[in-house]
C-alpha cells in the first residue's frame, strides 16, 4: 500500500493543511500565555507601564512559532518522500494524563491517555540517506515516516501533523480535519482573542 504511493515530489499541498497548522489547541502554548499572563496579574497592578510590551513579546512569540511550524509542515509535505522504517527503539519515559495522537500506516487517532508515555526512536532510509527521528506518546509501531527529499536528515511522523493525510498516486495530497478539531480551533481563537484584547485595553 505504501509502496504504491511512492510518487516523486514536489507534491501540491492543499490549504485545509495552514488553516490546520494556524488553528489546532497547543497546549505548551497556552500554557506560557497562562505563565506569562494570567498568573502575575496582581503584579501588573503595579507595573502598568509594562503590561503593553507583556502582551505584545507573548503574541508576538506565539505568532513566530505557528507559523514557523506551519511553514515546516508544508515543506515536509511538498518535498516529502516515504521512507522505510528500519528499526524501532522505545523506552518509558514516565506516567502522564495528555492527549496523544498514534499512527497506524496513514490512519491516526487522536484521544486521551492516562499511563505510561514513551519516546521511540526510529531509524530510516530514505533513497541511499539514513537518519532518525524520536516520537513521544505511545509506541511506534507501523504509522508513515516522511523524509524531506532536500535534507534527508529531517523527518517527521504522520502523526506530527495536526490533519489526517493521504498521498494519492498522482501525488496529491488529501486533508482532512480530525474530530472535535473545530471545538480547538474556537479555543485557540479564544486565546488569541484575548491577548489581543489586553493589548489593545493595556494601550488604551
């Protein structure tokens, strides 16, 4: 099945991959939204003047890592071939509660986990290039490995994507949302919205 699917890049990437990339929850994210604004509300108080430039460092942080992650998805995307898995080697890595997303060959399901998580590292080959690439979460085991065709050394599982993707023979790439993924896309709406909104009260 991978095999037949095997087309030569550069592939089209259809745009339902950006407005993914600039709209999915991301966690770590609002977690420093939450750090840097949120807890030391009370200390603003007494620094008003500083507020303004909190706002705009965080928005300003935010905006510079989604785009550079969307960028390098569809790099990956465009110039990505399939590479062939050659080992696997896992090891724990300790007891978390998150949302995890596992491949199995294209297909990749995104829920909830309580347990054991894990950090796999997987080795490929890619054309006459070899490197690796680690996955955290649960196992891995059969999901696609992409290679960047211009830097063999850069991969990424499917799963790293924040869409649900098939390559078709003419090399084509079909995206879809995942399930609930509108739901994350009003939550990060929110968050944004509000940083934007003290920005724009903290200048008024």
């Amino acid at each position: 099945m991978l095999q037949s699917s095997r087309t030569v890049p550069p592939h089209r990437v259809p745009p339902t991959v950006a407005i993914a990339g600039a709209t999915v929850w991301n966690r770590r994210e609002a977690y420093w939204f939450l750090v840097a604004v949120i807890v030391p509300a009370a200390w603003w108080s007494r620094h008003p003047a500083l507020v303004p430039y909190v706002f705009a460092i965080v928005l300003l942080g935010a905006v510079v890592f989604r785009v550079s992650a969307v960028a390098r998805w569809m790099s990956m995307l465009r110039w990505g071939v399939i590479a062939d898995v050659e080992t696997i080697d896992t090891a724990l890595r300790g007891g978390r509660n998150l949302r995890l997303a596992h491949a199995t060959g294209w297909n990749v399901q995104r829920r909830w986990y309580t347990g054991v998580v894990t950090e796999s590292t997987v080795r490929y080959r890619a054309g006459e290039a070899r490197g690796h690439l680690f996955v955290r979460g649960l196992p891995f085991t059969t999901g696609v490995v992409l290679a960047h065709s211009k830097n063999p050394g850069s991969a990424m599982a499917i799963s790293d994507f924040p869409c649900g993707l098939q390559l078709d023979g003419r090399g084509r790439w079909a995206a879809s949302f995942p399930t609930g993924f509108w739901r994350q896309a009003l939550a990060t709406v929110a968050l944004y919205g509000y940083a934007v909104a003290g920005l724009m009260i903290s200048l008024g």
